[in-house]
C-alpha cells in the first residue's frame, strides 16, 4: 500500500495519522470481536486494560491506553487534559478498597491530569491525585499526592519534583498548537 493510499484510507475512517493501519485492524479484533474493552470509544491497545470507560473525560488528542500494557480503573472517575501522553505499562488507579471489606470500593475524588503532560513507562498515579499543566511523570514514579502547580518533572517513589521547567516555553508551546 502507498502512502498516498494509507492517508486516505486513514482519513476516510479517522485513524490517527501516527498509528499504523495494523493497530486499528488488531482494535478491531480484540474490542469488536473479542469483546475486550468493548465499552471503551477509542482505539487501545489490545494489551491494555480500561475499566470503566465512560467515567473518563479526555481532552484533545487523547487516547488513554493506546499504549502497550497500561492499566486504567476508572471507578471514581479520571480527568485527562488536551495533548496529555500515557507511555506503555502506566497505571491510573482512581478506586481504592474498604480497609475491612476489599469487595467495596471507597469514594475518593477522581484523578485530574493536566493538559501536556507525560507520564513515563511504568509511573503509577493513585486515587485523587491531581497533576497540573506540563507536569512530566518519571518512568516507574508511584503518585501519591497531587502536584498542583505543575511545569515540573516528578520521579521516584513516592514521586517528588526533581526540576521544574520553564513556564513561558510552555505556555508559548502551547500557544503553538492551537
């Protein structure tokens, strides 16, 4: 197939111009057919896990779970900002179990994440932590709390900022996009 014949065919069927045709015939195997992640509107990855799908509220160019091996329970609901990139095997956790009863989940305020940020292979964001604008998440970081001034780069665990970024190369970048 040429490239000229692969950009039409993804246009005429809304495919992302960065994933291959391939991975919408596998998306199509695994959530139409196979019924994994059926309920979920977009494209995943058919190695990924999206519970809840209808509980999460995506921004521009958004696509959680598009990546290999992420795992997403949206029981209490995530917020995921415009432009914001999920790497491969990242885990959004937005429920927790009753210390006593661990058949119950508690109600605990959704995940937020900001719009522009990265979270790296491997990074764990727990129940109602919140991740303003440009924060970058740290391949296999564990979030525990919320960091809500955003423009920094947190790693570790318990994750913590380890550099902040420059606001008005930000701001101006996301200017650009628009």
């Amino acid at each position: 197939m040429s490239k000229d014949s692969s950009y039409d065919l993804k246009s005429l069927f809304r495919m992302r111009k960065e994933m291959s045709v391939g991975y919408y015939l596998t998306d199509f195997l695994f959530r139409r057919i196979l019924r994994q992640n059926a309920a979920v509107k977009w494209a995943v990855h058919h190695t990924s896990t999206v519970h809840v799908p209808n509980k999460i509220t995506r921004g521009k160019n958004v696509f959680p779970g598009d990546s290999p091996g992420v795992y997403i329970n949206a029981v209490n609901g995530i917020v995921i900002g415009d432009y914001t990139n999920i790497g491969p095997n990242v885990g959004l956790v937005s429920a927790n179990h009753d210390l006593v009863n661990n058949d119950m989940h508690v109600a605990v305020p959704p995940i937020e994440i900001g719009r522009y940020c990265w979270l790296g292979m491997g990074a764990v964001v727990l129940p109602g932590v919140k991740l303003a604008d440009f924060t970058i998440v740290g391949a296999g970081a564990i979030v525990t709390k919320s960091f809500t001034e955003g423009y920094c780069v947190i790693a570790g665990n318990p994750a913590r900022i380890i550099k902040y970024l420059n606001k008005d190369e930000c701001d101006a970048f996301a200017k650009s996009r628009k």
